[in-house]
C-alpha cells in the first residue's frame, strides 16, 4: 500500500513550541516544504539497529577540544564552496540533511525534502529570534560555525550588530566575506574558545548572546564560558541545545538519545549547573523547555532562556 503524504502546518509547531505562535512565525512555516511519510514498522526497526551498532562502535568520534583541526577544515569547505559561487546554500553546514529520517514527536518521520531538518530548526530559531532579538542592539552568536544562524536573523532584525564567535578562523573568514559580499556593515567577527574564554572580549551593554548546538561540543567543561557570561551580564542568554535532564529515559527515542550524548560526550550538566546558580540567586531562568524536534541520532534542540541578575 502507498503510504499516505503529510505535512507539519502552523498547528504542529504551535504545539510544539508555544500555545500561540506569531504572524511572523507562521509565515516561516508557511514557506518551507515540511511534507513527510510516516516509517513502518520495518523501518523502525532498521534505525534501532543503525543507532545500536552506533552505540556499539569504539571507534566513533567524541567532542572536545581534539576535534579543532577537524572543524576548521569543515568550515573551510563551505568558505571555500561560497568564494566561488556567493549563495547562501554554500553557508549551511553539511551535517544537515544527512540522514532520511529525523525526529519529532517522540517519532522518527521520512521527510520528502533533504532541508527538513534545517528548516525545523529554523523554525525554532524563527521563534525564538522573533520572541526575544527584535528590539536587541547587539547580538552575539557563540560557537556560530559558518555564521547561518546569523543570517536567518539578520531577517528578524535588521538593524542589530550582530556578532558571530567561533573557535574556527575559517568561521572568521566565512562571515567577513559574506558581509563584505552583502554590503552588511553590522556584521562581525571574533575568534572566541569555549575552552578558553577571552576575558578581554567585552559585551555591549544590555546584549543577547546564544548557541545553537554549539555547547554541545564541550561536554562537562562548561563553567570557565558560564563564568565569563556571569561576568559580562549579558541581557539574556538564549541557548538551542541537547539537554539530557529534559528527556525521558523510559522512552526509547529519548533513552537512545542519551546514550548518544554519552557517547558523543556532548553537553552534560549544564542545565543543573544553571539551575544552581538559580538556587544561590545568581542567575534568573526565564524558559527550560525540549522542542520535541531532533535528528535521526538525539533530540538536541532543547531550549534554555536565562539571565545573570
């Protein structure tokens, strides 16, 4: 029997993301093509397996600070890709898309387009940037790779400096060619290490910074870049990230999921770290919430909104 087309709607992330979503959201979610099949049952079975055997491999790359030189040689890829044809598609990672299958609803569905996932993550960036950068002067995107995220929210907010930090200097050429291309004279550049924060790098006054699945990198060394935002006191801290404590072990999607984040030693404690600093007055958490959208291997696009007091 042919299996029966669908599409996510306005209605889906609505659930999803927020009881209410805004005009400007749904009409993001109106231009992407988020048409899927359900899998059946065989196929179910043939992800338990790939992800099983994944787990199994003691051969399989883990975060941390080794992985520099693999990064700037990815990022250079897309810089490379952009110096020659200028288009935006150049800019987006070329993780995305990898895979037939992703995750949403505690379910692993078959999108028609290999741009499902960007786009279901751009829609939680849309919201987000929407909810809390309009009126923002100075952004910051920390761990911002080839600087996608930035450009999806230049479209939020035309008129912020925007500021793009990563590790990688193939990341610093990327964005300066795409602002000089585009004539985008609020755009910036820094290198900046999560390992090693540059405590000489100062925030504008009342800034925003965020991640997006950048954090996840560094595992369980995250308090020198906790201390660092504790001491710039930016206006809020937005953060799109694998978040263990906010999944549920006795799913099996969720319990495969964290067992990935162990394997891949991504982010740990962070959120407990945050809620600490809660207990002890330091910070004020706005927003913890999982998004229920992920990738064929983890749902790691839960969400996280604090502020230093």
């Amino acid at each position: 029997m042919k299996q029966k087309i669908k599409k996510l709607s306005s209605k889906d992330f609505t659930g999803l993301l927020e009881k209410e979503l805004s005009p400007y959201v749904k009409n993001k979610i109106k231009e992407y093509d988020f048409q899927y099949m359900e899998v059946t049952e065989d196929e179910r079975d043939s992800i338990i397996k790939k992800i099983v055997f994944t787990l199994l491999d003691p051969f399989l790359v883990y975060s941390g600070k080794h992985r520099l030189t693999q990064w700037e040689k990815g990022w250079g890829q897309n810089l490379e890709e952009y110096t020659i044809n200028k288009k935006r598609k150049s800019i987006i990672p070329r993780y995305f898309g990898k895979y037939p299958v992703v995750r949403i609803n505690q379910r692993w569905i078959k999108p028609a387009s290999k741009d499902f996932e960007y786009n279901m993550l751009g829609i939680i960036l849309d919201w987000l940037f929407d909810k809390y950068t309009r009126t923002a002067k100075d952004i910051y995107e920390f761990g911002c790779g080839t600087g996608h995220n930035l450009i999806r929210l230049r479209r939020t907010n035309p008129n912020a400096n925007l500021y793009g930090l990563d590790w990688s200097t193939s990341s610093q050429k990327l964005i300066s060619a795409y602002a000089n291309w585009h004539k985008d004279t609020k755009l910036f550049s820094h290198r900046f290490d999560y390992f090693s924060p540059d405590k000489k790098f100062k925030l504008e006054k009342d800034a925003v910074i965020y991640t997006v699945a950048s954090l996840e990198q560094i595992g369980d060394k995250h308090e020198k870049f906790i201390n660092y935002l504790l001491a710039q006191k930016p206006k809020l801290c937005i953060h799109v990230e694998p978040i263990t404590e906010v999944l549920d072990e006795n799913n099996l999607l969720d319990y495969l999921s964290i067992e990935y984040f162990k394997k891949r030693k991504y982010l740990k404690d962070f959120l407990a770290r945050l809620q600490e600093l809660e207990a002890e007055g330091t910070i004020k958490i706005h927003n913890t919430q999982r998004t229920l959208i992920g990738s064929f291997f983890i749902e790691g696009y839960s969400v996280i909104v604090w502020s230093p007091k």
